[in-house]
C-alpha cells in the first residue's frame, strides 16, 4: 500500500470515537476545530457538548447574545475564538442562509475561519481535496520528508499545504484529514514518538534514522510581555463585589474583571493586602499585586471609570477574566468554609456582623439590575 492508502486503514481501526466524528455538520465540524485549537481534545470535550445542547445551528448561536457565548466558553482560554465564532455565525446566516459555504475560498472570507479550519470543513464536511494544515500535520509531515526549514515561515507551510494535497490524491478527505490530525495526536507525537507502532515507519525518513527530534524546526518565541498590575477585590456593606467592564489595554473584551490598573488606587491603604498572583497568557504575564477589602460609603460616590457593584450570588452569571475568576472562587470558598452556616467553622458562635470572615457569607439578593441593564444598553450603543 501507498503512503495514504496505509494511513487511512491505520484511521479506520484506531481512531478515538469523538462526537463530533459522529456528523458531517460542517457548523458542528467548525465548532470543534475552533475549540481544538490550543487546547486539549479531553479538556475541550465537556464544553462542545454543552455548546452545541445550547445552540446547536448556527442560527442559535448568531441570535444568542454575546455575554451568553463568551460565559459558556468560560475556562477554555482564548476568548477571541468565541468572538469569531458569534461573528461568523451572524455572517453565515446573513450571507449564506445558515449554511456553510461549501467552497474553501468563500469559508475564508467568514470570520475565525482561516486556511486551516477552511480545509477541515471543506474536507471532512463537504469531501473537498482541501489540506488541513495543524500543528499535527505539519510536525508529521516535515518528519516524514525531514525538511529542516522553518514552520513559521510562510514558505515552509506553503510547502506543507502542497504536499498534504498531493497525498490526498484518491483517497477520501474527510478520513485523509482526520487521519493526519489523529496520528499526530496519538503516535507522532512531539515528545516519544511511538515509531516502532507507526504506519508510516516505511515512509518516514526521520523515523527510520533516529531524527525526529529535530523536527519540525522552530525559531524560539519571544518571551511574553510581563505586566506589573494592582488588582483589587472591593466589596460594600450589602454584600456586593466590584466588577470591571473596561477593556481598554485590548485583552479579552467582553469578559468582565475585578478593577485593576498599572498604577494603585488612591483608595488602596483602606484595602489589605492580599498577596502576589501571576497568570500567564501566550503573549503576556499579568504579574498582580492584590488587595481586598470593605469601602466605606463616601469612597463608594466615587467609583473607579467602568465599575460596576453585582451581588456575590450573580457571579457566575457573568463571563469573568480567568485570572480574577481563579481568585474570587477561591476566597469565596473560604469564606463559606468561615460562615456560621458552615458547622465546621470554628467561629460560629463568636463571629460579629463586622468581622472580616462575615464578610463574603451571604450574596446580597438585592443585585441592582438597573446598573446591569445600563452596562448592557451602554455597550449595545
């Protein structure tokens, strides 16, 4: 047998059994390449079931509002492939009547979807002779052939591309492109690959020297960017906490954060000291220094641009920064663990209504909707 012709039958007996291998649905096909990029298939697996139980057509999803998908999307990273995704649903339904086109270069012009994710629906949806180039497909491909240039360059993966669509020649694509995905996944892997077991072996020139820890070839990365930062956790004597809509450094928009800046609060000497947390993106380190504490009222006339008071109870009906999300589950929680409804606690009896561990034990039921609708209005305008 041939190249893709051992490839294919090696797909048809190991393959993982995926659901959304269970469709050829292009938007369920689009959704779950989005979701797989940068992250884990098992990781990514719990949350593509809830999307697609929430909006399964891309109807759903372009009528859905945007706090709504980027909630749901919460704890998978990246948030901007949520934005694209609701952008390119609102495109698909204008444009194209809520079908995906079943053209790669009209998949292109849909926003989030690059040459990438245009080669799997095309291939896998539609059985078009349209390459899939991942991190995957590039790392086999460049071991098999052993080409040493480098895959950030736009000539590696042009090479990449052509030779992938060479490949698919008679076979079938949307089980030559999963093959390819999935045997990157599971035997060419970036670290011990499993050569011995690979139905590539005799193709594969790395493989069959030893080499495949020089390939692919990658330039090292900048390092990201590291951001010294005063975050605060704030909260008032109605037991609300103070939230940020202000996305005016560009990161993450739409998801809402505790107040923080590069300089500290006038306000920050009534607040204490809460310790040193550093949350790592792929292009930047946010290095927070954290306070936390009670405003008086007369500090509460003036707030901070962009804040905005929620009650405790309706945090998680919000989508909030990763970073900021980490901190506020985890003071919530041992503020529970210290709570007179807590039979453990230890200060059940002798705990006052000021007292520093009372503070965070009932979420306040009077959450001021009015400010929220405000917020909405405003950035609807």
């Amino acid at each position: 047998m041939n190249f893709q012709e051992e490839l294919c039958a090696w797909y048809k007996i190991h393959h993982r059994d995926l659901p959304f291998r269970q469709s050829r649905d292009p938007y369920a096909i689009w959704v779950s390449e989005i979701m797989a990029q940068q992250t884990r298939i098992d990781s990514m697996l719990p949350y593509y079931k809830r999307w697609m139980e929430r909006w399964p057509t891309v109807e759903a999803l372009a009528e859905a509002p945007i706090e709504d998908v980027l909630h749901v999307w919460q704890g998978l990273g990246y948030y901007n492939r949520a934005r694209k995704l609701h952008a390119g649903a609102k495109v698909v339904v204008e444009r194209y009547g809520g079908l995906l086109p079943a053209d790669v270069e009209q998949l292109r012009t849909i926003p989030g979807i690059g040459f990438y994710t245009a080669g799997a629906i095309g291939s896998i949806a539609y059985g078009l002779r349209a390459p899939a180039v991942d991190g995957n497909v590039l790392r086999v491909t460049t071991r098999v052939l052993q080409y040493g240039e480098d895959i950030t360059k736009k000539t590696t993966a042009d090479y990449v591309w052509r030779q992938v669509y060479d490949w698919m020649e008679g076979s079938d694509p949307a089980v030559f492109t999963q093959a390819m995905m999935e045997i990157g996944a599971l035997v060419c892997t970036p670290k011990n690959p499993q050569c011995l077991l690979c139905p590539l072996a005799p193709f594969c020139g790395a493989g069959q020297d030893g080499s495949w820890s020089q390939y692919p070839v990658k330039k090292k990365a900048k390092p990201p960017l590291e951001l010294q930062l005063y975050t605060y956790w704030i909260e008032n004597d109605r037991r609300q906490i103070l939230l940020s809509d202000d996305w005016s450094d560009g990161l993450m928009e739409g998801l809402y954060r505790l107040p923080q800046a590069a300089a500290p609060l006038e306000q920050t000497d009534q607040l204490d000291y809460a310790g040193q947390r550093k949350h790592v993106f792929s292009h930047r380190v946010w290095k927070m220094e954290c306070y936390r504490g009670q405003w008086d009222d007369q500090v509460q006339k003036t707030l901070p641009e962009h804040c905005f008071w929620i009650a405790k109870d309706q945090l998680d009906t919000l989508p909030i920064v990763g970073a900021h999300r980490k901190w506020l589950d985890e003071g919530l929680a041992d503020d529970d663990e210290a709570s007179p409804d807590n039979p453990e606690s230890v200060q059940m009896s002798e705990t006052s209504l000021t007292d520093p561990a009372e503070i965070g034990i009932e979420a306040c039921q009077d959450f001021d909707a009015s400010i929220m609708e405000k917020k909405k209005n405003k950035k609807k305008g």
